[in-house]
C-alpha cells in the first residue's frame, strides 16, 4: 500500500507548476540588475580622488 502511494506521488505533474520549481522567477531580479550594471553603468563615488565615475560590471 505505502509503495503505491509513493509512485503516485512521484508522477504527480502538478508539482511542476509550482513556483519553488521555477528558477527564472527568482533569478529575474538578479539578470535585470546585472543587465543594469553591464549596460548602462551606475554612477558611483571614488573617495580617493573625490570624483564620480560610471561603474559597469560584469558576473563571470
């Protein structure tokens, strides 16, 4: 009895259209941010040379 419960649930395709199972959901913000920073760049603050600069980065 237990054991044909347990292949019931392992064919449950329900579970696939749960949003835990969709990792684009949660990476998402992190594409567009780094999209941001490769793309249009951000204005940051050099202390040393007390001077502003467009900073771009790159994930690798």
């Amino acid at each position: 009895m237990h054991e044909a419960i347990f292949i019931y649930s392992l064919n449950d395709h329900s579970r696939k259209k749960m949003p835990g199972n969709d990792i684009d959901v949660y990476l998402q913000p992190l594409i567009q941010e780094l999209s941001e920073l490769w793309y249009d760049g951000v204005q940051t603050f050099d202390s040393s040379k007390k001077e502003t600069f467009k900073m771009r980065a790159a994930l690798m």
